[in-house]
C-alpha cells in the first residue's frame, strides 16, 4: 500500500453552507480532502475527481490538506460577529451547528502530523459555536480538553461492523471496532455526549438483525447514547473501486450487488423497509428505543441538499444530535 502524500489546498471559505432544513445542523467543516483511511465504501471517493484524481486508491494516496482553514475559519467568524454587536452569544446562535467531519475523517492519520482539526476546534471553542463530529479515530481523545469545554453537539463513533474479516477487506487502513469501542468508553467516560453511526450497512454482509444488533449492543455498553443505521450508497463514480474490493474479498457477492445496484446508488425501497425492521429489531435488542422512519427514507435518492452534499434527516434522539451524510463538501 503507497504511503499517502501530503499536498497543500489553499481554501477561501471555511465553512460550507448546509441549506436543507432537515438537516440537524447549519454548516460543515472539512479539514482535508481526501481520506487515509480508504475506506473502499466511502461515498466522498468521488470528491477526488474534482481535484482532476481519479475515483480510486487515490483518494487514499493523494491528501490535500488545507493548511489556512483555521485563519481563515477565525476570519469568517470574527466577521459575523462584528455583524453580531461583537455579542458572542447572538452569533453563535444565528450560525447553529457546525459538523465536523462530513467528507472525510477530521481525525486521520494526517491530523496527527498537521492539527488542523485542533486549531479549527480552538478557534469554534472561542468563539462559543456548537459543534459535532464524526470519525472513525480515537485520535479525537487528545482534543479532550477542548471538547470538555466546547459547546458540543455530539461525537458520532462511525463503526459498521464487528466482524474482522469484513473490517479487514473494507477499511483495512481504519482503527480496529475494538479499539473505536475504547475510544467510544473514554469519551462517555469524559462526560461527552457520543453516539455510535451504524453505517454504511453492507447488504448481505453485515444487514442481519444480529450483526447490527452486536455493534449497537457494544456500543451501548461502551456509553452510547443512540446508534444510527445507514445503508450503503454506491455513486457511479465509487462504485468501480468498491466493486473491485469486493470482488477480491467476497467474489460470490457480486452479482447480488450488481442486481441490487443497478442503475442506482441505493438500494431499493424494498430494500430500504426491510433494513429499518431489522433496524427496530436490533435496537430493541440492544435496549435502544425505536426510531421513525424518515420522509425521505433510503431508497429513493434522498431530497435534503447542501452545496455538493446529501443527507438523510437525524433520529429521533432527545438531547443527542445524530446524522449519517450520503455525500460529501
């Protein structure tokens, strides 16, 4: 596997609009493009092609790291609140929520070496603007001291599978479930409200009720307050790639796949109604309470937009604000 290498991205905005009024959140925040973890699923592989990449292990290989976010996050902030009166709390409230983490993972491998994603954070904690994050890495536990004292919406732990082997021919550049369910525990442990995103479900592989009831059920165990079960979303773009790792590791799978995902990125609505019975039954499994199946439900491309993103609306889950992106800033 080529080791990633580290370009710089110069960037005139920090924070991207989120104009869906379904969304639980009103901006988001990326702090590279590209993604070490490779995950062969992810949907933002297809973000790459804008940079002039291909949709493949490039994504991976090739991460643009945009290294002013943080100036640049302070300037757009210190200009709202010039338009706020200089009143902190009058401008953190008209900007609601930021998430962090809805193209790629603001805790990878490059975090470490660059803490950009520290400096953003640094600068929101100031500012008093609330937050959430989504990641896959429990690098997140060294901004503990931040996040204790950020207005922070949620810590959403991305873990699909407990299974090895599946862990393995998907995301084999990700942490280990055992070692995110760690990271899961010492957040809890901190006080921090964290949740635990199912997803993406890979059909046939890790749909049964007992598959995600075991994530859910760890989860839980580990301090989760909620889980969130997302299906696999295959862009045309991504679907190659995806398509390649998945005929290395599970050949007899591909015709079913080809079939369930012809000329879609979502399974069908069928589909869709099937997972969230087997959703309900593993939540109940894992003591977790029923959810409501959303307007726009998987199954159909979903209607909530942003500026180059998709989403689906949150779960009902009172004090925890949860949500899974289809496609990324």
């Amino acid at each position: 596997m080529e080791a990633p290498k580290f370009l710089r991205l110069d960037v005139k905005r920090a924070l991207n609009r989120v104009r869906a009024a379904s969304m639980p959140f009103a901006w988001s925040l990326n702090p590279y493009r590209g993604c070490g973890h490779g995950c062969a699923f992810c949907y933002a592989r297809g973000t790459h092609e804008y940079l002039g990449y291909h949709a493949d292990d490039t994504f991976r290989s090739r991460i643009h790291v945009k290294q002013e976010l943080p100036a640049v996050l302070e300037a757009e902030l210190s200009a709202r609140l010039a338009r706020a009166g200089g009143d902190v709390e009058r401008m953190a409230a008209s900007l609601g929520t930021v998430a962090i983490g809805t193209a790629t993972d603001p805790y990878q491998s490059a975090e470490a070496r660059f803490g950009i994603t520290r400096r953003c954070l640094e600068v929101l904690v100031r500012y008093g603007v609330r937050f959430s994050i989504t990641t896959r890495s429990p690098l997140v536990l060294r901004d503990l001291d931040l996040l204790k004292r950020a207005r922070l919406e949620g810590v959403h732990v991305s873990l699909h599978t407990l299974d090895a082997e599946i862990w393995r021919a998907f995301e084999p550049a990700t942490p280990p479930p055992g070692v995110r369910l760690r990271a899961l525990a010492q957040l809890a442990e901190a006080g921090l409200p964290v949740s635990v995103f199912v997803a993406p479900v890979l059909p046939y592989l890790t749909d049964d009720v007992a598959s995600i009831a075991a994530v859910m059920q760890a989860a839980r165990a580990a301090g989760a307050a909620d889980a969130m079960v997302s299906p696999l979303r295959l862009a045309p773009e991504v679907k190659p790639w995806f398509f390649a790792v998945l005929r290395r590791a599970y050949p007899a799978m591909v015709a079913r796949y080809e079939r369930l995902y012809a000329g879609r990125a979502y399974p069908p609505r069928a589909y869709a109604e099937r997972l969230h019975a087997v959703e309900a039954l593993a939540r109940r499994a894992a003591g977790l309470a029923p959810r409501q199946v959303p307007a726009d439900a998987p199954g159909d491309e979903p209607a909530a937009q942003t500026e180059g993103a998709r989403g689906e609306p949150k779960p009902a889950a009172p004090g925890l604000r949860c949500v899974q992106l289809t496609l990324p800033l």
